[in-house]
C-alpha cells in the first residue's frame, strides 16, 4: 500500500476511535491502527492481550469494508425462514407437544432446506411457537 493512502487510513481510524465508546470496537480499531503502521501480529497481540487470529480477522474485515466492518453487528441478519413460513412453523409446532429437537430439525430441514447452527435457534423457535399459541388462543377465546 501507498504511504498516503495508509496515512488516510490512520486518520481516519483515529476519528472514529476519538467518537467511539465501545471497547470491543476501540481494540478492533487498535488492532487494525497498529498493524497498518508496520506493528507485528506477535507486538500487537502481546501489548493488546489478543490474538493471532483476532488481529487476522479484525485486519481482514476492515480490509473488506472498511471502517463498518469493524463496528459490532448486532443488528440482526434476515432470518432463514420467510413471514408465511415462520407462521406455518408456528403451527405445525402447535399441533403436537411431543416433538422433540430432532424431529423438529429434521422437520426444518426437509420442508425449508434449514440447518440452524445451534440448538438455541431452535429452542427460541420453539418459545416463540409457544407465546405464539398463547397470544392465539387468547384472542379467540
């Protein structure tokens, strides 16, 4: 990279931190700061106590989009399942209380092409089915 272009990097991190409260975000920016003046990954990661791989991957993000990369992302993805779908989950969940985990994954993954990568995904899939039945029978009782 171009000393110019590497300079207008760490200004332009250096602005973001100075506006930045967020600690997590703040090391990201360090990580990324340090690294672009020359730092290496072993000085970073001893001086910031992370490592290898989260100078890598912070590097690595920031590269792909810049300064959003580095902000935290709870924002939330766009969910597997369309609204139509969610609800016809919904009630095929309601239609017997004994399905246990594993049919309901295979259910997901039959019907939807879904694998959830954790049981959480489910079991709040399996809540929401719940309170969903519950705001159901409450209206039409």
């Amino acid at each position: 990279m171009e000393a110019k272009h590497i300079e207008k990097q760490i200004q332009a991190l250096d602005e973001w931190v100075k506006n930045n409260s967020d600690s997590r975000e703040l090391k990201r920016a360090m990580v990324v700061k340090l690294t672009l003046q020359g730092w290496t990954y072993n000085s970073i990661a001893e001086f910031l106590n992370v490592s290898n791989g989260f100078i890598s991957k912070w590097n690595k993000r920031f590269k792909q989009s810049g300064l959003e990369g580095l902000k935290l992302s709870y924002k939330g993805s766009s969910g597997y399942l369309t609204k139509q779908q969610k609800q016809d989950v919904m009630k095929w969940l309601n239609q017997d209380e004994n399905q246990g985990l594993e049919t309901i994954k295979r259910y997901l993954r039959d019907k939807y092409g879904i694998n959830f990568k954790s049981n959480s995904s489910y079991y709040n899939l399996i809540k929401e089915a719940q309170n969903y039945f519950l705001q159901f029978s409450a209206e039409y009782s």
